[in-house]
C-alpha cells in the first residue's frame, strides 16, 4: 500500500533561516507523482509542485527547492531564507499509476517562522 | 477567476442529525474530490468524481455518507445521520483532466468545518 511520512510533527525557525522539511514514500509502483501543498491559517491547501517518477531532477523556485531521491524514496523541501509568510502546514502527498489509493497526504509538517 | 466554493465554512449541528456540504468547482473543472481533514493530519479521500461519474468511493463510509454531482458541476456530500467522530473539516477540491490516476494541479476551496455535539 502506499504511504507517505512527514517525521517532522513541528518545526520553528527564526526568520532568514533555511529550513528543510523532510518527506518519506512507500510504493509498489514505477510510475507515481509526488506533490507538495501548503496550508496556510486561513485552511485553502495550495498546490506547490508536482514530481513524476521518472524525473529526478531537482527544482527551484525562488526561495523554494525540492531534493528527489528514488534510491531513499524522499522527496524534501527546503524554504532558504525563511519569512514569516512562510508559516503554515506543508503536506507532502502521492499518487500511483497502478495501485493502491487514489490520493494520499502525509500528516504535515507545521513550520512555525519567527520574527 | 473565482476559485472552489463551499458552503457553509462552518457548520454545529447535534448528533444524529443530518448535514449536507455543498461545492462549486472551478469552471471547466470535471473532476471533483471530496476530503475529510482531521485536527491536525492530513486530508484523507472520501470519493472522487469524473464529471458525473463517482470512480474512486472507496473509502465514503456508505452507510451514513452520500455525494452526488447530478450536472458533473457542482456537488453535495450528505451524513445522515452524523456522530460525534464525523467532527471534522471537510474538503472540495477540483482539477482539470481525468483518468484513473490523479496526477493534475488540484485546487481546493476553503472547507466547512463541521462540530458534531
């Protein structure tokens, strides 16, 4: 079955930190896509990035990058420079080709931003 | 453009009642998703639309829980009746394309929490 982990429950940095949320998979499949969403406060989740299986190249933008690793099967996030705005709940989340569920979210990572 | 819509955002009703959750998806949107979102984890699918058709139900407990999407545009999901458990944010979510796997961009409107006394 598939399975998403976010080990980090809650996370605080001090602004203009870098902070890096980590994010673990499990799947029998070749084929699936990896998402990050962020939660901010007002509850709307909002789409960060999407990942296919096949496409191991890592990504940036602006403040935001992403570390995909098929051989550890995670897919991390890191903020440089941190803000304030930043502050929210991150959900990594999987979806196979092949098998299992439709859509699964990890539990979130809190990451609290303080001035 | 106008984003999902949900109504009510928050709703208190007593156990044994029913409820209904109404969502409007993005415009040319055809599929829609339903989530239920526990304090403090991640959402969880509870049923999954292609236009009108229901393809992924799986995990909507079908005894207490309904959804429809009678056009394949707007849908409403119903408990009848709720217990205390049901307390939760429920989550609409819509994206473009369709298939078995969902692998598009979705966009999520902002929930209606519901409290079960």
């Amino acid at each position: 079955a598939q399975k998403v982990t976010q080990a980090q429950t809650e996370i605080s940095v001090v602004e203009k930190e870098d902070v890096t949320l980590d994010c673990v998979y499990e799947t029998r499949d070749t084929t699936y896509y990896l998402f990050w969403y962020k939660q901010p406060p007002s509850g709307e989740l909002v789409f960060l990035i999407r990942r296919n299986s096949f496409d191991e190249q890592n990504e940036i933008s602006g403040r935001y990058s992403w570390n995909f690793q098929k051989s550890t099967s995670s897919f991390n996030f890191t903020i440089t420079a941190s803000q304030v705005v930043d502050s929210a709940v991150y959900f990594c989340a999987l979806s196979e080709a092949n098998y299992g569920q439709n859509f699964v979210f990890g539990p979130g990572t809190r990451l609290s931003v303080l001035p | 453009e106008a984003g999902v819509v949900q109504s009510p955002r928050y709703k208190i009703i007593e156990k044994k009642q029913p409820v209904a959750f109404w969502c409007n998806p993005i415009s040319g949107h055809n599929t829609l998703y339903w989530y239920l979102q526990n304090l403090g984890q991640g959402p969880e699918l509870l049923i999954r639309y292609e236009n009108e058709e229901a393809v992924d139900d799986s995990q909507l407990p079908k005894d207490r829980f309904s959804a429809e999407r009678l056009k394949g545009v707007d849908s409403t999901l119903k408990i009848q009746p709720a217990e205390l458990g049901d307390s939760a944010v429920y989550l609409c979510a819509s994206s473009l394309g369709s298939g078995r796997v969902s692998y598009n961009e979705q966009f999520f409107g902002p929930g209606t929490r519901l409290t079960v006394l």
